[in-house]
C-alpha cells in the first residue's frame, strides 16, 4: 500500500521533472525550486549563506543542507567557509545538476528516500531546511527535525524556512494551493507553520528556540561590494534554533 509521504514524494517528483522539462536550457531547474530566473536563484543562494554566516557558518566544520535541490545554497557559499558541505535531497534528478553547478573535495550530494539524514550522530554543526518544511506535513516535518537534533553536536543550529500565516505576504501561497486543491491540478504541497507549534515542537526535542524571523521583515545581513552594509529577506520565515 501506498503511504500519504510515498504518494506525495511521488507526486513532487514529477512536479519536479515537469518544471524542468518546461524551461529552455538549464532554467527549468531553477524554476523548479521556486527560482524563476537565475539572477533569482543565485539571489537567493547568497541571501540563505548570509543567514548561515550570521549563525556561526564560519566556525563550523560540517553543514548539512536537507532539501539541498539543484544546489542554489553549495554554489553560494563564501570562500571563508573552510569547512565540509553534504546536500541531500530525494531528486536525484536536483542532484545531478547540483553536482555539476559545483563540486570539489569538500563538497557531497547524497540522494535520499526517507525522512532521515544519512549521517552519524552528533557528527554535524549546522543543519539548513530552506523551502523544505514548507513542502511537508507536519509529522513529516517533526521527524525530519527530530533527526537533525540527532546529528547535530551540542550546540548546534538547525535553522529552516516555514510559510506563515501571520505574515499576509504568504497568503497568496495558501491561495494558489487551495485552488490547485479545488481544480485537482498536480501541485507542490504548501504547509503553513504556526509559532506555537515551532516553539511546541522544539520543547518536545529538548531545544532552545534562538531567534523566529518574519518572513515580511529585513534580518539577513549583507555587505556589498563597496563595504555598504543592508538587511534583505528570503520571503519565508526563518526560525533558529540550538541543541543544548
């Protein structure tokens, strides 16, 4: 029997390969992570390695990306980080673009089936979950982060991305899904997230809540080329949390 996580992963998995068949040359693989042009995707990419940078990305020396797609986070990640990189995602479709966007010795794509992380435990420093949960249930959801807490070493971030409701910018997600619903149309799922449950989950695993950002706000650090210094946004929520 097929179970609701086999048959949406499934359905994900064709969303995916239609999306990238649909664009000309390389750019269906941007849009099928939700980049609709490349100056998008790399945009974002550097935005989601200056997050990591200001939760400490630069002290550690294993980050782990979970849902790491067509590798918009590897290819973005600044010369300073010294450490090992591993992306694991269940398209190996993703995956192969991702290894041929970038690659070298401390960089490692591993394709996934389930809802774990294929590491050992407390062997990693940062756990990273952009546009992940958002396309999870909730149980799902929880037991993915319950095996980041397992991998992660004590005091160790994991930090993800969630759509929020509380935030009237992610409305129109909620919108386009529902009519997907309504017209039987093949879509991603789009699975809002409360505060309350965050916060809930985090005291059933034993962590410490860091920081939850609105998507709506300007959190992310970024210095330009000219030393200019300015705050900018992924669009998603962001929450940070630390294992004691």
């Amino acid at each position: 029997m097929t179970n609701n996580y086999d048959a949406a992963r499934d359905d994900y998995l064709e969303n995916i390969a239609k999306e990238v068949s649909s664009g000309e040359g390389d750019i269906g693989f941007a849009v099928a992570i939700g980049s609709p042009s490349w100056e998008v995707f790399h945009r974002v990419g550097r935005l989601e390695a200056a997050l990591l940078v200001q939760y400490g990305l630069l002290n550690c020396e294993v980050l782990v990306e979970v849902g790491c797609g067509a590798g918009r986070l590897a290819v973005s990640l600044p010369e300073s980080f010294a450490g090992r990189y591993i992306g694991t995602d269940i398209s190996e479709m993703l995956l192969s673009y991702a290894e041929r966007l970038v690659n070298g010795p401390r960089i490692r794509f591993v394709q996934v089936n389930d809802l774990t992380i294929p590491l050992e435990t407390e062997s990693v420093d940062m756990v990273s979950m952009f546009s992940l949960l958002t396309h999870l249930r909730h149980e799902e959801s929880f037991l993915y982060l319950r095996d980041a807490m397992r991998v992660l070493r004590p005091g160790g971030k994991i930090i993800f991305s969630f759509l929020d409701f509380s935030q009237e910018s992610h409305w129109s997600i909620f919108h386009e899904t529902v009519s997907a619903v309504e017209t039987k149309a093949l879509h991603h799922v789009n699975q809002f997230m409360s505060r309350d449950s965050i916060s809930a989950w985090a005291r059933m695993l034993g962590c410490e809540v860091v920081q939850v950002h609105d998507g709506q706000g300007w959190f992310i650090e970024c210095v330009d080329s000219d030393g200019t210094v300015r705050f900018d946004s992924i669009g998603q929520s962001v929450a940070v949390w630390e294992k004691p």
